[in-house]
C-alpha cells in the first residue's frame, strides 16, 4: 500500500540519541514520517549550536520514506 501523505510531528528532542530515541520512536511507530525539531523553548545560543551539533535523532525501527 503506497503512504498519499507525509505525516509530520514537531517538538524537541534530547541531544543524547538514546534518550532522543524515547521520545521520537513513538511517534515513528504511530506512523510520523518526518520529525521538525522546535526550538522555541531554548533560551541560549550554546543549547541550540549543541542540539544542532548532535544531528537528527536516530531511529532504528523507522520507516524508509
């Protein structure tokens, strides 16, 4: 069965990849095809240069697109 639609979720995700695994993999199972990190909360630079730093969490369980 061919996915029509993109499934998207925002939110903001732990540079630590496993506790980032926690919070992004139930949303991957659910059926999210894309993860968009929100930034609103940070309050320093430095947060936001080492979230960036530490990359897109990674999920193993996670669909092809």
């Amino acid at each position: 069965m061919r996915n029509e639609f993109d499934i998207i979720k925002d939110g903001t995700s732990p540079s630590d990849p496993r506790r980032a695994r926690e919070v992004v993999g139930p949303f991957a199972e659910a059926g999210a095809t894309w993860w968009m990190e929100s930034m609103w909360g940070y309050k320093k630079l430095r947060d936001v240069r080492d979230r960036i730093r530490a990359g897109p969490p990674r999920i193993s369980s996670a669909r092809p697109s």
